[in-house]
C-alpha cells in the first residue's frame, strides 16, 4: 500500500469512484468464470475495466515517485503482480489483487484523512466578518483586516473573531472548540478570548491581541498540519523497509522465476509461481501497519483536545516513567489572588498602582492577580515603560520617577535592598511574596495565593497507578509556598524543588533524563528551556504562552490536568497496536512467502492473505479512534 500514505492523491469520492468501477469489473468476470459465460467483447471490456480503475491510479503514483527521484515503491509492486497473473491466464485473480488493494487503499486515503479533514473542520470555525468599534461606530469588516488594538464588539452567539481580552462586559463562553472544556468559562474585563469559542450570553469588547495569523485556530492548523507530516521513528523504519524491501521482492521474483524453470517447470507456470510469490511477498500490511495507529492516535488526540507535534512525540511519551511538572499555572490553577498589601508609606492605593503597572505587560499569574486588585478598587495601573522580564526573579522598568523593580527576595538582594522587619514575617509564610522597590530601596510588599487546580491531584494518581516511578515539582517560589501546594497534591517533601531558576529546572530534568526518558509539563515563558530540554516537553494551555507553545512536543489545549493521565494512556495503547500489526504483518508474510515457494500456494490465496492482512493492521490501527481523551 503505498508505503507512503501522502503519495494517494484526489478526494475521497474519487477513490470510492474508482474502487467501485474496479469491482464491477471484477464481478463482471467472476460471473463469466464461474457462473454464466459472457459474449467475449463484454468479457474483455470488464477485464478491462478492472485492470484500468484498479491499476492505473497506483501506476501513475508509482512512475511519479520514480520521476522524484524515490526508489521502487509497492504500488508499482501490485500492478506488477496483476500483469503477471493476467500473462499466465489468471486475469481473475490479478482483478481481485488490484480490487482489494484498491479499496485497501481507499480505507487508508479516509483513516490517514482524519488529521486533513480536522484541520478543514477547524478552519469552518472561523468566522468571516467582525464587529469593529470604532469613532464612527460598530461597522462590520473583514476579519483577516483586524490588527492588535483593534476592539471588536461581540454580540451573544457570535464566534470570537480572534485571540483578545475582555475590555467590557461580562458573560458566559463555550470554549469546547478549542480547550475541549464542556462547562461554559465566565468572563469579564481583562480575561483572555480565543478565537473561535463561542459567546453565550452578554455583550462584550474584547481588544485584539493577536492578528489572524498567529491566532489559536491558526496555531492549531500548523500543529495537526506539522503532526500529519512528521513521522515517527517506527514509521521511518516502516518507509525505509518499504522502499529496499519493494526492490528485493522485485529481483527475488524475477530470480523465483528462473529458478523454476530451471527445475523443469513450464515457462507460464513458473511464471505464475514467481507471481504467486511476488504477491505474497509484497510488505503491504508492514509499511501500512505504524501509520494507521499512528495517525489514528493523533487523530483521537487531536479530537479531545491533544496536540502531538508529529508520532515521535506520541512514542516517545509511551517511554515516559518520569514527570517533572512546573507549578504555578501548570499544578496550580494560576489564577492567584492579592491576600495582603503592605505599603511601607502608607498608601496602599498608590503601592498597587506602581505595582500593577510595572507587572501590566507580564503573563504570569501573580501580574494577573495584581492587576485584579488593582481594577476591583477601580484604579488604574500606573504607567511603567522600559520593562524588563528576569525569569524567576522578577521584573524591572522605569516610571517618572525613575528606575522600579518588582519581584522576590532574589531579585530584592540583586538589588541590594535589606528586608524590612515588617515584611520579615512576609518572607517565611506559606504564601508568595511580591516585593516592589527602587534600587535599594523597598516600597512595600503584597502576598498572593494559588490553589491547587481540581484535577491535579486526581492526574498525578493516575500517573503513578500506570506505571510512572517518579513525579516532581519543580518551582521558583519559596520552599514554604512549594510544600504547601505539594502537600494538598499529594506530593512528598523530597518530589518538591523550590526556589529554582529556569537553568535550575534544565539542570534537575537532565538529571532525571540521565535515568530514563522524562517529560516536563509546564505553561510559562520560565518553562521553555525545561520544555526543550526533556524528553518530552508539554505544553499546559496551548491557547497561553506562545514560547512554552513552540517549545514543546505535546500541547494540552484544555488547563486540565486529567487530559495528561489520558494521552500517555492512549500513547502506550498505540506502541501496543503498533508491536501487535508488525508482529502479524511479518508473521503473515513469512507465512505467505513460505507458502508460495514450498507448498504450491494459489495465487487467489495469496491475494487474500495479502490484501486481507493489509486490511486487519489498518482496522486494528484504526480502533485507536474508539479512544479519545475526555473533555473537560
């Protein structure tokens, strides 16, 4: 079967067309053989016919390979083995070959499909045309026309045009489109939109923050897109089989053939023989058995909101007996809440303003948290300019007064400012401490929560109770936070790492990797180096951080943890199907080729056990899609 999944070409209609067209022909001679003789013009025409619809699309692909400079693949092999049955009388035979391998075909053309017809489905979901608010009004424009900045109005039932933020209005979002999250998500003023979901109810503004081409959908497209071409090792070593294997089988056919007459057999039987044995030595079902789970893997992956960066990625995670996960945003919900505020002077309101403001163009949870504050006292973030992000340290810019700083203790003694004794106690709480100074001077400080997210906990069991040794928790934040969020997932003291710098986390998932193949999973800019560095790096939230994003193998769409615990289910089940069709495609094939050589195999014997062979590895390839991660 082609061996390459890519070289079928046309629409699946056209492939049902011309596969319909081959078995009439086909029963148009099976009738004239073995039940009712046909007037020798209609005989020949119906031969005809099969040979044409069934031979010549595989014909074709195969002289095109061959124009490409590829080596001899399997299409050219069957059309081979049915010329060689119909010069040496079995024109039925080589009509059921070439029947058979055509709706074969057919089959793998829709399953290897699904991934095409995923990326055509999610390019459905983009809307046309946008409510853009502007000095004149609401007017209605093009989507590919808006540009970052932009507000558009969303009226209740009307798709997300493209990724922005709530500027105003509240109300409820079906996000399933894209995280895969049943539940309808609230929004309100600063919360993120993504194009494509759905508002329900309310009348919202939301600010463009990402042109079209570099939207959620869009980032979608490229990752199913970038999966279905990229291709796993097994799947490299199935091609690699395909192509020399295709070439041996040839020269060992014509060498069967010789050998033959030599032992005294007369020319068309030992022609006939040499087909027999080309048919059942051809590698269809080995070349078609690794793509078909693969792709169906992916595929029912993609559908409960997974996102494989190709199948190396899908094999590589069913290796996985090591996780090391970031916390903030990953573990833990991310949505941080302000729980104290201390400002040295005495102007709280003043303190959370600078505060908010330098954290104003910063993703990280804590930022969000304080810009929260700050609009629920209904004040406005102070402008910060020159900013500068210091990964797991904090964050610098420049006001009108001058040079600010806002972050943890690192970052405070980088900056030679001494803690004040009022924000000492601060420092050894179970909560995140956010200092904000200039130069070596502190202004204040505020503490902010995360809760851990609901189906963490869950996920990590479910990790453990399929076979993962070790689990880590792996943050920049203090210790005390650290084992408090560890504590209620379950975590023991000595899985937790805290205070890490990003070269910190590279250096602890190449430790782990020095033991066996590690995943990382993490959401942030902090996250990337890590995500790059381990096994397998995975993205939490792939409507987030575009860095983590890029960085990583595998993209949870959903900011639920249990979708983990499913694809490396999925994953392991995949390298189960995929070692179960290798197993029963080469078994079958020795059994063939043994059969043809040294018991006087039939040829129609040797057509059904190839092409139903090939039938049964892609059926079992496809039973994967009966597999799909739970949503939400």
């Amino acid at each position: 079967m082609a061996g390459q999944e890519h070289s079928h070409g046309g629409d699946g209609v056209e492939d049902m067309a011309l596969t319909g067209l081959t078995f009439l022909g086909l029963l148009l001679v099976g009738l004239h053989e073995y039940l009712q003789p046909l007037p020798p013009g209609l005989y020949w025409a119906a031969l005809a016919l099969a040979y044409l619809a069934g031979g010549v699309p595989p014909l074709l692909r195969a002289l095109r390979e061959l124009w490409q400079g590829h080596v001899l693949d399997i299409d050219l092999l069957m059309v081979t083995a049915a010329l060689a049955a119909l010069a040496v009388g079995a024109g039925l035979e080589g009509a059921v070959l070439l029947a058979l391998f055509s709706i074969s075909g057919t089959l793998e053309h829709r399953a290897m499909g699904r991934a095409r017809r995923a990326v055509e489905a999610l390019m459905q979901l983009r809307p046309e045309f946008a409510l853009l608010q502007g000095p004149q009004g609401v007017t209605e424009v093009p989507v590919e026309s808006l540009k970052p900045g932009d507000h558009v109005v969303l009226r209740p039932g009307a798709r997300v045009p493209v990724d922005g933020r709530v500027v105003e209005g509240t109300g409820r979002m079906d996000e399933s489109t894209v995280t895969g999250e049943a539940a309808p998500v609230h929004k309100e003023p600063g919360a993120a939109v993504h194009e494509a979901c759905v508002n329900l109810d309310g009348v919202l503004v939301v600010e463009v923050t990402r042109a079209l081409a570099d939207s959620t959908v869009a980032r979608m497209i490229r990752l199913v897109t970038e999966a279905q071409a990229a291709k796993a090792p097994s799947e490299r070593f199935s091609d690699w089989f395909g192509q020399r294997y295709t070439v041996a089988v040839l020269a060992g056919s014509v060498l069967a053939f010789f050998i033959f007459w030599a032992l005294g057999r007369a020319p068309s039987e030992a022609l006939y023989r040499a087909a027999t044995l080309l048919v059942a030595a051809s590698p269809c079902a080995v070349v078609i058995s690794v793509p078909a789970a693969i792709l169906s893997a992916l595929s029912a992956a993609a559908r409960g909101g997974v996102l494989f960066k190709g199948g190396a990625a899908l094999e590589r995670l069913a290796e996985v007996r090591a996780f090391a996960f970031d916390k903030t945003g990953t573990l833990t919900t991310g949505r941080a809440e302000v729980t104290d505020l201390i400002a040295l002077d005495g102007d709280e309101d003043r303190f959370l303003t600078l505060l908010a403001g330098i954290e104003a163009q910063s993703e990280h949870p804590i930022a969000a948290a304080l810009r929260r504050a700050v609009a629920a006292r209904g004040l406005r973030p102070a402008l910060v300019r020159e900013v500068k992000s210091h990964p797991s340290e904090g964050i610098t810019g420049v006001d009108d007064q001058g040079a600010l700083w806002a972050g943890n203790a690192r970052l405070s003694a980088r900056m030679g400012a001494a803690m004040e004794p009022r924000l000492a106690a601060l420092e050894s709480g179970e909560e995140t401490l956010v200092l904000l100074g200039r130069g070596a001077v502190i202004l204040g400080a505020a503490t902010v929560a995360d809760a851990p997210r609901e189906s963490s906990a869950a996920a990590l069991v479910a990790l453990r109770e399929a076979g993962v040794s070790r689990v880590v928790m792996m943050t920049g934040d203090r210790r005390p936070v650290a084992l408090r969020v560890g504590g209620a997932l379950g975590l023991k003291p000595d899985e937790i790492e805290a205070g890490l710098l990003p070269a910190d986390k590279v250096r602890l998932v190449e430790a782990m990797a020095a033991e066996g193949p590690v995943a990382f999973v993490g959401d942030g800019v902090n996250d990337a180096a890590a995500l790059a560095r381990a096994d397998v790096g995975i993205a939490m939230g792939a409507a987030g951080s575009e860095v983590a994003l890029q960085a990583a193998d595998v993209a949870l769409m959903a900011e639920d943890m249990a979708q983990l615990a499913d694809a490396r289910r999925l994953a392991r089940r995949a390298a189960r199907v995929i070692r179960q069709n290798l197993v029963f495609a080469l078994g079958a094939m020795v059994v063939l080729v043994i059969g043809g050589a040294f018991f006087e195999l039939p040829l129609p014997l040797a057509v059904l056990g190839h092409e139903g062979g090939t039938l049964l590895v892609v059926l079992n390839g496809l039973r994967l899609l009966a597999d799909p991660i739970r949503k939400g």
